[in-house]
C-alpha cells in the first residue's frame, strides 16, 4: 500500500512538471476556442495552380512544439480510442470531462491524437483548437493535478 503511494506521487510529480509550464496556455486556448488557426498563404507572385502553403498561429505551434517534448504523447492513442469507444469529437469530449486521476493518461492519449497527427496532417492542429479538445484536456489535466495537491482534511 505504502508503494502504490509512492509511485502514485512520484507519477504526479512528473506529470507535474512536464505540464507545469503548460499551463500557462489555458487563457489563451479559452480563448481562441472555435477559431480557425490556419490560413493558407496567398504571396503576391504566387502562381495560379501552386501548392497552397498553410500557416499557423505562432502560439499554436509552441504549444504544440511543448506538448510534444513533454514525453507523454503516446504513440498508441489509437487504442485509448478504441478502448473507450471514442469516434466523434463529442466523444473525445465527454471523455475528457469524465476522467479521474487514475486513467489521466486517457486525456494524454487523445491529445496526442491532435499533436501527434499534426505532424503529418497540420489541419489536426486548429481542429482541436476548433473543438476544443486542447483547451478542455489542459484544463481537466490542471484541475486533477490541483486536486492532487489539497491537503486531506
């Protein structure tokens, strides 16, 4: 018993401090959740049937670039998906809402759905800005980790 709390405070620890800094992008995600966060680039001498070149909200892609070295992006969010039967964004969603401390890699596993598929499809990037599935996961990540924190009465 005495181990599993061990390990349960050294784990929160870590998520502590891997997400600590980013925290401080919950305003910003708050508010711009439902925007658009990529436009594609229209250069004056840009030719007619030309590759459309997207660009992306600077503070976006810092988040993205932090999120992505914090380590807990897990490759394998596919089976969080599958294992919670989640395939809509509403889906992803009512998860995040629902999630307890203990299965908080739940919230990792579907944030690096938008992280991690962005590297290869850029898009996923401002669409969990749209839907908000960046703000709500930080949030409810923060809120768990601050619960963590109280002291017991």
């Amino acid at each position: 018993m005495e181990n599993e709390n061990i390990y349960r405070q050294e784990l929160m620890n870590r998520y502590r401090r891997s997400m600590e800094g980013l925290f401080r992008y919950l305003p910003w995600l708050e508010e711009k959740s439902g925007e658009k966060m990529v436009h594609i680039y229209q250069g004056d001498n840009m030719p007619q049937r030309s590759v459309a070149i997207p660009v992306y909200d600077g503070t976006l892609l810092s988040f993205v670039k932090e999120m992505n070295a914090t380590g807990l992006m897990d490759r394998n969010y596919v089976y969080v998906f599958s294992r919670y039967g989640i395939r809509t964004e509403q889906d992803e969603l009512r998860v995040i809402e629902r999630t307890e401390l203990k299965e908080i890699e739940v919230i990792f596993g579907i944030m690096a759905k938008y992280v991690l598929g962005g590297m290869t499809r850029g898009i996923l990037w401002s669409k969990a800005i749209e839907n908000g599935v960046f703000y709500h996961g930080l949030k409810r990540i923060k809120e768990l980790l601050d619960v963590w924190d109280e002291p017991l009465a």
